[in-house]
C-alpha cells in the first residue's frame, strides 16, 4: 500500500467542504493510505473569519435555513450526495436532544445557548453559532477517516513551500515540516502588506505623525483595534458595504449603546456616552440593499440563462465578451424572474395578461428599444425594473443648493434606506425576491460561462460582477439598516452622498472627505472595506516566497490573482504547470464559487469542492506520467 500526504493550507470552511468531498469520493484512490494535513493558526473548520473567539454581535448574513456544508439531491456534481442539517435544522436536531455530539461550548457560553433555544430558521445567526455548526462539521469529515487514513490539524502558520522530485516540504513557523505530495492553497481573503498601496501608507504616515489623527486602512473590522477612536471624535468612513456595517455595530452596540423598539417600526438608539461620530460616504452613497423579507409564488424556473443559450452564443461569436453577450443574457433571465413574480402575485401593479406579457418578453433582447415600448405598455414606471437605477440608485440633482447641499444629501441617503426597507423588508412586494434569486441563478451558471469568455470578457467579469451582485443580493439584514436609521436620527451617523472621495489635506492637516456637497474634514478616517490584495501586494510569507521563486504568478488581465487551470492547479513562471500544487479561494484567479452554500439550490461551492476532490484523488495515479511528461519537457528546454 502507498502513502499519498496531501496538504491544506487554511483551514476555513473551503478547506472543510472539499475535505468532505474527498471523503465521500475516497474510493477513487484504492491501494494507498490517504494522509490530510490541515495547517492554519486559527481553529480548523471555522478558519479565522469564523473563529468563535469574536464579538458575540457579529451576525452572518444569510438567513439559518440558508446555509448548509452538506451536498444534497440539487448539487449537480459526479461525486455521491451525502445530506446533512442545514444550520437551522441542525438547531432543531439541539433543541429535541437528537444531536450526539453537541459542541460543548453550546452547553458552557450562555448567550450561545440562548441564541439556540430562540434562534428560527428565517433569522440571522450570530457568526459564534456559525463557527459551532463549521467545527462539529469539521469534526465529523475528521472522523470519517480511517484507519489506514489519517486527518491531522497543525495549529500554525504556513511560510514556505520547497518543491522536491516527487515530495515537497511545506514549511511552519514553527519549524516544523511537513512532506507533502499535492499541496492546496486555500488562504481565503488575504491581508495586505503595510507598504502593499502608496495611498495606504501615505494616509498611515500621516496618521503615525500626530498625536490627534487616527486612519484604519482596509480590513477584517472584527480585527481592528478602535480603541484609540475615542468617544465624540469625529471619523470620515469610506465604504457602505458590509464592513461597514460590522463597524457601526462594534462602535455602538459593541460600545454599550442599545436599540429599543417604539411604537412605530423605528428603533430608538439609547447611547452609552462611548459614541464616536461618523461621517460615511462611498461610489454609491448607500448601503447595500437590504435582505428581502417576502416569498414568491411564480416558478423560479430558468428561460433565458441556459446551457443551450450559452453554447449557442459560444458557437455564434467564439470566445465570448461579458458585457456584450452574457451580462443582456442575465438582466433578461432576472427581469424574467421579476416580472413573472410581478404578474403572479401583484397584478394590480401591472396592465394586461403574463401570457401576452410573456409571448412579447419572450422575442426582445433587454437591451432593446422593443423591450423598453413593451415594459412601457404593461408596467407603471414605480414597478419596473433598471439594473443601472438598481446599481446606482440615488440620483443627485445638479446643481445642489450650496448652503442646503450637505443636508440634502444626507436627507436622501435617508429616505432611499427608508424606501429600500418598505420595499424590501416586507412580505407585500416578493418581485424583489424573485430577482434575488434571478441574480442568484445567474451566479450558479457563472463557472461554466467563465470557460467560454475571452481574457477581456473575464476582467469584465471579476471586475464588475462581484460588486454589483454583493450591493443587491448580498446586503445587510433588515434590522441592520433600521440600527443604522436609528444612529443616523441619533446623531451619531451622518451621510455624505453619493460619489464621495477620501484624502488627506496639508494645508488642514487632517482628512478630508470630497463629496459633491464640498469638502467636510474630520481627524479620523476609516476605510471600511477588506483590502483588494492580490498575491504580490498580500503580507502572507508563503505567497511572497511562491511568488519570488517562480512557482506561482497573477492571473492575465491585471487582477492581481492567483493564475491556475481549470482544474485549479496553480501556473508558474513560463506558464510551468505545477499538477501537485492546487489554489482556490477568494485570493485566486477564475471565477470563485464563493463557500456557504444555500440547500437544495445546486449551489456552486459544492460542485467546484467535489470537482477539486476528485481531480486531488485521481491525479496520484496519473502523477508518474505527468512528471515524466514534465522531465522530458525540461530536458528538452534545458538542450534547446
Ligand atoms: C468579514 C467577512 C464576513 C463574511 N460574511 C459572510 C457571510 O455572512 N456569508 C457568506 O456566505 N460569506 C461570508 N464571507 C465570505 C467568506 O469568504 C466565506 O464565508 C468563507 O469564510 C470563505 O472560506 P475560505 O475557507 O475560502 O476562506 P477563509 O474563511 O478566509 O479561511 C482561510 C483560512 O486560511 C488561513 N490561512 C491563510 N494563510 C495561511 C497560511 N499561510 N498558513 C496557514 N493558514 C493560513 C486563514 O487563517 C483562514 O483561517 C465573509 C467574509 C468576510 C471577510
């Protein structure tokens, strides 16, 4: 029997999903004792992000029912499904005593027990009770391996990775080592050096210089040490999107103040006296949409997103452009979704029949005048649907008023979260339910169209998709955004508008925000974002070292990313296939499935978990002939 030494290095919830897939697709490597290392500082299963050591305020942001780690029935991939509980149900297998191996801080921490004896499916869960559910996961893909198998987890950090002939050293920072025949780089969102980004370190510097200036460069909020942000000081914040929302809930609620429900839907914020200001302004203006609270009625069938559609287009223009030919495909299938919802469940909104609707949607193309004369004749302008009004939904007037414009701004940033709520958290408009899922279906098909683009239809793609996707499906709960309200009617929270630029001032000597009301300054900013690193610019010493010796390099087209194959081994130096070393995660290239997945949805994350499984199964016995292939290649450069 042989032994075959595969290392993982991270071990987040990626890590624990293709562990299981390798599990349930173990048969494809007979004759061999299959030996799993698991290397990360943080505990294996809920890796750094859901580590339960964090503000027990810090929610994920899908509902309970809405996550699972186990593959069912929907997932279309070649390896066995093996079901388990989604977080909800695996809180109801505690509730009735039915679960053997109940985490024990579930027993030991009282607000986790609390949140399990209360927590329903539609809720939002605290990240601690994620990371319980990743690790009781984690810990039972451990035990599905035996013996002569093993899974061992090392508590460390990876710094360097030496290749040999047929066995590779991966190195810790303890020293240790450990010998490795595939090795898979799965390191999640990477943090970037301190000199990473010019601007960056020129705002630090400042900052650094004076004793009454504070600047937070880009990362994990829960990370970031805002101690020194003292009560009534005032901070410019750059960003709207989810990290921002991780802030506000630290520096309020984490600070002691608290939120009591009125008489109307509107929270009241009770302050602690810890309050710091905050002055936030981004591209848009406007946090992201909030989590839809409604249910559809119509069918969530696809029409126009097909397999057939895309090889038709493939077949018709070849290598295909994003914008030109994928993204109309997408805007077509979701208003779809959106309309057909609209007429089944809201036919007051609309004018005429789904069947004549449908019979014309049928034959336009959404970006077309027809489409446009057809949505006209059926629909009021309040019920339809833009994606670029979407995208960018606050409008400003030109010219502002001067001296009313700072006001005006922050007055419309208001009422748009105040109507994105009306629209949103409410069951009476489930249109916008059905374009959540429109635009989550289009997420699904994404790995197979990545295939058929061109290197500029693929920039477009990890360029654009991902912002405008996260900014409509991937926002706050609703209670987040009637905190924020709550904050904003305190006090506490001012908005600066729409296309709003952050800087420092010399002459000023502090920060200074550019919004299109004029400049505002503050002795503080805050940049509430994860840094966009790419693998040259990250502080990981591993990927430093990788990248110096060769043995990976970026991605085409400028993103900074990792550059693999599509069977998600890493490209070195003079595109050198390295078959033993495999990547996947936010840190590299192609398109990324993401890690939580939706049950019974054929969610991407499962699919692309069980493709990499079996590719690491299958390769050993095909290994000797690559490296032959790979050796007769290099004798021949080395005598050319
Ligand atoms: C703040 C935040 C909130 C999020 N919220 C959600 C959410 O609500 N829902 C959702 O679906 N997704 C969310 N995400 C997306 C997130 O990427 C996924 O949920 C998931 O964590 C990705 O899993 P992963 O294993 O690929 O990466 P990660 O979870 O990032 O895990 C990677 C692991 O690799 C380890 N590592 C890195 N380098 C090394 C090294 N050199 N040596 C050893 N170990 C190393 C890290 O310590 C880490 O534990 C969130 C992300 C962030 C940053």
């Amino acid at each position: 029997m042989t032994e075959h030494h595969i290392v993982f290095i991270g071990g987040g919830p990626r890590t624990a999903m293709i562990l299981e897939r390798i599990s349930a697709n173990r048969s494809l490597l007979e004759d061999t004792a299959l030996h799993l290392h698991v290397v990360d500082p943080f505990p294996a299963g809920a890796g750094r992000i859901w580590r339960e050591d964090q503000s027990p305020l810090l929610k994920l942001n899908s509902r309970a029912a809405d996550v699972s780690m186990f593959t069912d029935d929907s997932v279309q991939c070649l390896g066995p499904a093996r079901p388990g509980p989604a977080l909800d149900q695996w809180v109801q297998l505690i509730r009735d005593g039915q679960l053997p191996d109940v985490p024990a801080l579930l027993e030991t921490d009282p607000l986790l027990r609390a949140e399990v004896v209360g927590l329903a499916s539609g809720d939002f869960p605290t990240r601690r009770l994620q990371s319980c559910y990743l690790r009781w996961f984690f810990a039972r893909v451990q035990a599905s391996f035996t013996a002569p198998d093993t899974i061992e987890v090392h508590q460390d950090t990876a710094v360097d990775l030496l290749p040999g002939q047929r066995t590779h050293r991966v190195i810790l920072a303890s020293g240790e080592e450990i010998l490795a025949d595939q090795v898979v780089l799965v390191q999640g969102h990477l943090d970037a050096a301190s000199d990473a980004d010019e601007r960056t370190a020129q705002l630090a510097a400042h900052a650094a210089g004076s004793d009454h200036l504070g600047y937070i460069a880009p990362g994990y909020t829960n990370d970031i040490d805002f101690q020194d942000l003292t009560a009534g000081t005032e901070a410019l914040v750059s960003g709207m999107g989810l990290a921002f929302t991780d802030l506000f809930v630290l520096l309020f609620e984490g600070r002691g103040g608290r939120f009591e429900p009125t008489e109307s839907e509107a929270l009241e914020y009770i302050p602690s006296g810890q309050e710091p200001k905050l002055l936030v302004g981004s591209r848009r203006g406007v946090p992201y949409h909030s989590k839809i609270r409604s249910s559809t009625i119509a069918p969530l069938t696809s029409a126009y997103l097909t397999e057939e559609a895309i090889i038709q287009l493939h077949r018709q223009h070849g290598e295909l452009d994003f914008f030109a030919h994928i993204w109309p495909l997408i805007a077509k299938e979701t208003g779809f979704f959106y309309y057909r919802e609209l007429f089944s469940a809201h036919r007051e909104h609309v004018k005429g029949s789904w069947a004549d609707f449908h019979a014309a949607y049928d034959s336009v193309s959404w970006y077309s005048p027809e489409r446009s004369s057809l949505i006209a004749e059926f629909v009021p302008p309040e019920h339809r649907l833009e994606f670029e009004q979407l995208e960018f939904p606050l409008p400003v007037p030109r010219p502002l008023r001067a001296e009313l414009a700072g006001a005006q701004l922050d007055a419309m940033v208001r009422s748009h979260i105040e109507e994105d709520l009306r629209l949103r958290d409410s069951p009476d408009h489930s249109q916008f339910q059905a374009l959540f899922f429109g635009l989550l279906r289009s997420f699904v098909t994404l790995p197979l169209v990545h295939e058929l683009l061109s290197q500029e239809g693929r920039t477009q793609l990890a360029s654009w998709w991902p912002g405008f996707f996260s900014f409509v499906d991937s926002g706050p709960p609703a209670h987040r955004l009637h905190e924020l309200l709550a904050l904003h009617r305190a006090g506490f929270i001012k908005f600066l508008g729409p296309e709003t630029s952050f800087g420092f001032d010399d002459e000023q000597q502090s920060f200074r925000a550019e919004t299109l009301a004029g400049p505002i300054h503050a002795p503080w900013l805050i940049e509430a974002r994860l840094p966009t690193t790419g693998i040259s610019t990250s502080n990981d010493p591993l990927l430093a070292s990788l990248l110096r010796r060769g043995l990976i390099t970026e991605e085409p087209g400028g993103s900074g990313k990792m550059h693999i194959t599509s069977l998600r081994q890493v490209i070195g130096r003079d595109s050198k296939i390295y078959r033993w070393l495999f990547a996947t995660g936010a840190g590299v290239g192609r398109f990324q499935a993401g890690a939580f997945s939706r049950p019974h949805a054929n969610s991407a994350p499962f699919a692309d978990s069980d493709a990499l499984a079996r590719e690491l199964l299958s390769a050993p016995k095909t290994m000797s002939g690559w490296e032959l292939a790979g050796s007769i290649a290099e004798h021949h450069r080395s005598i050319a």
